[in-house]
C-alpha cells in the first residue's frame, strides 16, 4: 500500500534509518508496519527504502481490524515472515503490549534486522534520528564494557531520585545503539545500554515521561511527579498529586506477579539530544539512567523470569555514579571518563 507523499523535512532522519541503522541494501523485503498517527513517518520511510531500491510491503493496522489490537494482526506477521528486515511505526494505545510482544517473537525468532519506532513522530524524525549513530555507539560500547564489571550504580536527581542497583553478572548488559544487526532488534530512535538488575532500592522520581500508553495519556509528568519508593527491585508505594495516575500506575504495576518488578535498568547515550521533549521514545534516550517495571527483555538480559507488562520511567538531569566514578552530571557525560575524550 502506499503512505503518501513524503515530507522534505523528514527525509534526512528517514534516511539515516534506512540507510545507517538498517543497512537496507537493495533487493531486500522490508516490512513497514505503520498506523493512521503514523502514517506521515511512514511516507518517509517509504520513500527512503525506495531510493534504495528495497522490496516495500506497506502494512497500515487499522486495515485488518479494530484499534487498540488485541493481537497481531496475522497478515503483520505473514510479513515478517518472510521479510528480510521489518520496520513498525505506530502511536501505542492502551492493552497493545501484547500484541506489539507477538510481533517482536517473531522478530527474534527468525534473526532479521528490525527497527521498533513505537511513539515515533515527526519531531522525532527531525531530531533524535539525525544523530551521528557511529558516535553513539562507540560511546555505549565504551559503558556496556564498564557495566559488565561494576558492582553498583548510583542515581541521584535534585526532584528526589536517589536509588542504588547491584547487579548479577549471569544477566548481560545490551548495547542498543541505533547499528541494528539480527542479533538485536532496536528502538528508533536509539541510544541505550540496559540489562535487568539483580536489585535496587531507594525512591525514583519520574518527572519526565512514564511508558506504554501513559505518555500519551498524561504527557511530561514534570508539573506532577511520579514518586516510586522500590525496595528489593519491587515497588512498594507510589504517589502524585494527580490521583487518576497514582491509581492507574500502581494497578498496572500489579497486572501479574512479575508486573511491579525492576526488569530493566538503562542508559541513554543518544548525544544528538539537546532537551527532554516529552515523548518516551525520544526522551528514554536522553542521557541519564531510567528503569522500567515489568518484563525484563529475557531473550536479550538472560533474565529468566517474565512479565505481561513493561513500564519505563525517565527523570531529568540525573548524576550517576558507576561505583565510584562520576559519569554523568546533570544529564552531561563525562566522556573522558569513558575513555571518548
């Protein structure tokens, strides 16, 4: 199917997916899942993958069945199948993790090169996908090295955040860097470093953007903070002035036994960013550090237990510490302690 026609403007960042995170050469069959919201990122996309003479299968979601998806559409994942790289480009809406989960199997089932741009938007596309990827992933090469021999980390905002995690060196530390191989599907846009942690304790503010369908629904939380108090890897209280939140949070972190659980704990290394925007996507790829509870990515972790559910939360202007060594201040990397000078 076709998209539209593309916007000038956005082809640059398309491009650059296309042509740097994606390697799409020409010949290959490229599945572009896309919905009605994201249709002009679409355009783009489809506009780039044919100045590359790709095999485009265009998918728009709401062409087999009803919004939010229970499941995965079958023709989405009859084209999977057989594609040689997949793109999927959509707004989330509320109860889809499952069927976006469904999508991803496949994905890792059959080792194809895949980019994940769930939230992405045309700001997006004029911001966090013209960053140079080559120096974002030297740079998150240079801390999964370091993370893989740390003992703790250290996370302290001046809204209130201040947790410590350990870490269990069985479960890897995955490098997300914007250069997608078959060996691991990626965000766009990219720019993290993540494992799941053996445990954290302390409070966690969330005064940027929350994940799943809560950034859509209540926006940068910055007027209104999510506090998290996190003991032994588990949330044990939650609060913010906005009660409708508070509630629906704690309800979503309790979906299965697994749903209020630490699953990841990240970095974002995207340097091309300047500001929080307000949209997880981009924003979870600021520099900092940023958790999320539930599912904890078991196929790439190693963690052996799963969840229903996956929730980040993103703070601003966070200084961390890899044991004793300051490596960010106030959402700046000390690069020379890196080794990037």
């Amino acid at each position: 199917m076709s998209f539209g026609s593309p916007q000038p403007e956005l082809m640059p960042g398309a491009r650059n997916a296309v042509e740097t995170c994606l390697a799409v050469r020409p010949g290959e069959h490229v599945a572009l899942i896309a919905d009605e919201a994201s249709r002009t990122v679409a355009a783009s996309l489809a506009a780039a993958l044919d100045e590359r003479r790709a095999l485009l299968t265009g998918l728009l979601l709401e062409d087999f069945g009803p919004r939010p998806m229970r499941a995965a559409p079958a023709e989405v994942l009859s084209a999977l199948e057989t594609a040689d790289v997949g793109v999927m480009c959509v707004t989330p809406q509320p109860g889809e993790l499952g069927a976006r989960m469904a999508i991803v199997r496949v994905v890792e089932r059959r080792q194809i090169r895949y980019a994940h741009m769930v939230g992405v938007t045309p700001q997006i596309m004029q911001q966090g996908m013209c960053a140079d990827y080559r120096m974002v992933d030297r740079l998150s090469d240079k801390l999964r090295q370091r993370m893989l021999r740390a003992e703790t980390l250290t996370v302290k905002t001046e809204a209130g955040t201040k947790i410590a995690a350990r870490f269990d060196r069985r479960l890897d530390w995955v490098k997300t860097s914007g250069l997608i191989s078959p060996r691991y599907w990626s965000n766009l846009p990219a720019g993290e470093v993540f494992t799941t942690p053996a445990t954290v304790d302390g409070t966690f503010v969330c005064d940027a953007s929350a994940g799943d369908h809560f950034n859509g629904k209540y926006g940068d939380l910055q007027p209104t903070p999510l506090v998290l108090e996190i003991q032994g890897g588990r949330l044990v209280r939650a609060g913010c002035e906005r009660e409708d939140l508070e509630e629906e949070f704690w309800e979503y972190c309790h979906t299965d036994e697994n749903s209020d659980r630490v699953g990841e704990l990240a970095f974002g290394t995207n340097l091309g960013l300047s500001e929080m925007i307000g949209i997880l996507l981009q924003d979870e790829k600021f520099p900092g550090v940023h958790i999320a509870f539930g599912d904890p990515y078991g196929s790439q972790t190693h963690a052996e237990w799963k969840s229903r559910t996956h929730v980040d939360v993103l703070a601003r202007n966070c200084d961390v510490w890899i044991d004793s060594d300051q490596v960010i201040e106030k959402g700046r990397y000390y690069l020379a302690h890196l080794g990037l000078a």
